[in-house]
C-alpha cells in the first residue's frame, strides 16, 4: 500500500494531488526550487525538499535529482503531475528500478504515445479512426509534398515529435508547401531535435474533443466520457467543457469505445486522453493519447462525481477500478476557465510580478478553484503563469455558463496582468453560448472578443 507521495511537480497540480492524498490518509512530499521555497504546493505537504535552481532545467526536470529525494525520504511513489517528467518514459524506468511507484502508465505506453507517427501505426493497426494523411519513415521531399498533392490542399505539417502546438504549420495551397516545410522542419528540429514530419488532411471546422479513459493492472478499462476543448489560442486550450455540447448518445458511446480500443492496443495503465478532432457530420479522428492526469480533468471530477487522483493511487497500488462502464453515468455541465497572469492587449505575454491582490470567488458545490499561488506571491518568468483553473457546474450548461460568468466577475487579482476579461468575454460570447465551438472558435469571432 502507498504511505507516502512525493509529488514530482509544483503549482496548482502539486496542490491538487495533495489534497487527495491528505484525504486517502496518505503522507506527502513537495519539492521545490528555489523561486518555490515558500510556495503553497510546500505548505501544504507533510514534507518538502529542495530540488535545485529556478529554471526547470535544473530542479523540476532534473530526474536524478528527484528519485534521489523520494528515496532520502522514503516515499513509495511518485505523482508527476502533469507537464515536467509526467510523460517522460526514462524517469518513469528510473522509478521503477529504484521500487518506487509511478503513478502513471507502463514506460512502454508511454513511449509507444511519445511519437505522433508511431502512435499513428499503432491506432491504425488497431481500428481508430485517424485523420486522413501521412505518418510514413519516408521523409524525402518530394514523397511528402505528392501525399499533400493527393490528399488535397488545405493540409496541415506537423512534428513527429511535436506538442504544444510546435512544428506545425497549415499550407493552403501546393505553392505554399515548400517554404512551409522547411519552416516547420526548423521549428521541430530547434524544438525536439527531430524534424520528422506528418502530413494530415486539415479540417476547416473541426471540434477538439477528447475521452477520459482508465484503465487498471487487470485488463479492465473504462471512458469517462468526453472533454470539449475547442476553445483555443495557438493550440492551447482556453475554456474546456464536459460533457461536448450537443454530442449524440451513440456518436459519444463510439468515441468512448474507440478510446478504450486506443488504450488497450498499449496495455494502458492508469489515467490517459484520447485526443479526437470531430467533425459536423459526426466523424472523429484520433489525434494523440496523453498519457497523464490533464490539466482538464475537473470538468470530468464535477460531471462524474468522481475523483481521478484518487483513481490514479488506487490504480497504482493494483487495485481494480472501482466501477464498471454501466456504473458510471454524468450529470449536468461544467466549465473549466484557464486564468493566466498574460496579457490580451499585448498579444498574450506572461505577465510577471507580485500578486497584490487576489481574491478568488467563494467555493461551494457549483464553484472549485484549483491554484496553487497566494496573494503576495511573484509570478516568475521561469514556470507557466497560470494563476489558476476556475471550475464551475450547474444542472444543465446555460445554467451553468450563468455560474462562470458570475465567478469570473468575482475573481478579482491585482498586481499583474490577467486573461480574466478576456475568459468573459469568450464565455459571455454569443456563439460560445449558442455552442458554436469550433477549434478555430477565437481567430474567428476576435471582432467580438477583443
Ligand atoms: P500538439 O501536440 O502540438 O498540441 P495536436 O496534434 O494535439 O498538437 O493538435 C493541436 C491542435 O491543432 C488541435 O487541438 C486542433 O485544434 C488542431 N489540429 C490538429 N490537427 C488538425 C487537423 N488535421 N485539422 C485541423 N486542425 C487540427
């Protein structure tokens, strides 16, 4: 059984798993760098220890340094959070060899996922449905350019290696392709050390929505249900939804299925998402399975009544999944609001320096905020600036958007810039209202949001 988690991260996630644990009755362990010495994620655990210097570079993606500090303090098991060394298949190996639990899946799922190509194979072989394109070894020039030629323009090039939205670029038409393909080569190779690319068919109007899956050491695997993350600004996500609004029964059972099929062709263990893009006539595609805890999953938590760290512990220490597919069943809607210390009149640049003021909404049963900063605490350059994730749930989504709306108007932080308005005016939108989501939901309505 686990007795102690050392949490491999910081921020709201480090608090996050905290929370859970505290109430399994486990022990935890911060670690910090130096800018996080008197952070909340360090308050809160049982225990914390020093990692290293500010950059992540040297504290919260050094390994070695991390087993060395779950082993000083005997911890059982690690949580990385998400981001970091969470889908870093060597340190999840490093665990291993050292008797420390990994709460996350088996290196080999996480490797096999670790490659957009490869995972490309591997869903094909096993029956997902994928973007129509090409994930072939053959790089050379001209090979990609004829697949872009016969799939048809527009195409989208993408890193093999690539997340966060680098290494991508769309090309609208055949004379665009050269130049785009060395650009994106760049950006990949400067990147991930690795330019190969893939060439997919780009859809002009596609929903971003993705399936919880879990899956336990003794072959049982269940979704539960989908995220609506078409919300986005380069790629990343700005307001998350769960249930997708308006997704058919059947069309939602077919994903979910077509997830867990994703899952098992890996022998997944654990927490992952299964990311699709889906299309107005009802046809998805598998993008990529992230093969960690999302920064999302509270939307899920607030639809299922579940708790997926919970889940994640359990399901490390061997345990079955508490419940079976038929067992699980959502209610309402819930919203996930990003706050970000970034600046919208300034093209979205992180926002540094003390938060003088910060005065979240009231939590209750509608509204969760998930942070893991205090009022006076520095937003630094070195990590992420969000501030926090504002999670709302009401009976049905109008009721619900009610609640973000209000919440948003009640967040109120001073002392460094914030997306916050923003978020309202995405929410209080009249297409986000009439569910007119699409992935490119604000390049298309920014006369509105801005
Ligand atoms: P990354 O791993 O870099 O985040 P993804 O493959 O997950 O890249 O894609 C990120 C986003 O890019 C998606 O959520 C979607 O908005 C958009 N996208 C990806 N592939 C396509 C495609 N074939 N057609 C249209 N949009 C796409």
């Amino acid at each position: 059984m686990i007795k102690k988690i050392l949490i491999a991260n910081r921020g709201e996630i480090a608090c996050r798993v905290i929370k859970t644990a505290r109430r399994m009755g486990i022990a935890t362990v911060a670690v910090y760098s130096d800018a996080d010495a008197n952070a909340l994620h360090v308050h809160k655990a049982d225990e914390s220890i020093h990692i290293g210097a500010a950059p992540s570079k040297e504290s919260y993606l050094v390994a070695d340094r991390i087993i060395e500090a779950a082993k000083k303090l005997n911890v059982d098991a690690i949580h990385p959070g998400y981001g970091f060394l969470s889908e870093n298949a060597a340190f999840a190996e490093k665990c291993k060899q050292n008797n420390i639990i990994f709460i996350g899946p088996p290196t080999s799922a996480i490797e096999a996922m670790g490659s957009k190509s490869a995972a490309k194979h591997i869903m094909e072989k096993a029956g997902v449905p994928l973007v129509p394109g090409y994930h072939g070894d053959d790089q050379s020039e001209s090979l990609l350019k004829k697949s872009a030629d016969d799939m048809g323009y527009p195409v989208l090039l993408k890193a093999a290696a690539g997340g966060g939205g680098k290494g991508m670029r769309l090309v609208n038409a055949e004379q665009e392709f050269k130049e785009a393909l060395a650009a994106a080569k760049r950006e990949a190779s400067a990147s991930f050390g690795d330019d190969t690319m893939l060439v997919e068919k780009y859809l002009t109007q596609p929903r971003h929505v993705e399936i919880q899956v879990f899956c336990d050491q003794h072959g049982n695997g269940v979704y539960l249900f989908e995220r609506d993350c078409s919300v986005q600004r380069r790629h990343q996500k700005v307001i998350e939804e769960a249930p997708a609004p308006g997704l058919a029964p059947d069309i939602r059972q077919q994903m979910g299925e077509a997830a867990l099929k994703a899952a098992q062709a890996i022998d997944y263990v654990g927490a992952g998402t299964v990311e699709f893009l889906y299309d107005k006539d009802g046809s998805f595609y598998f993008m990529e399975m992230n093969t960690r805890l999302q920064v999302e999953h509270p939307v899920t938590e607030f639809i299922t009544g579940e708790d997926l760290v919970e889940w994640q512990i359990n399901v490390a220490q061997g345990q079955p999944l508490p419940k079976k597919q038929n067992e699980l069943s959502m209610h309402g809607h819930a919203f996930e609001a990003r706050i970000y210390a970034e600046d919208p009149e300034n093209d979205f640049l992180p926002s540094t320096g003390r938060l003088s003021l910060l005065q979240p909404p009231q939590e209750d049963r509608h509204v969760r905020v998930d942070t893991g900063v205090l009022e006076g605490d520095e937003v630094s350059v070195y990590y992420d600036p969000m501030i926090a994730k504002l999670v709302v749930w009401d009976e049905d989504r109008d009721k619900a958007l009610q609640r973000l709306l209000k919440a948003l108007r009640e967040y109120y932080i001073d002392g460094v810039a914030t997306n916050i308005e923003f978020l309202y005016n995405v929410a209080a939108s009249k297409p986000f209202r009439e569910q007119d989501l699409v992935t490119t939901f604000i390049e298309k309505n920014k006369q509105i949001l801005f």
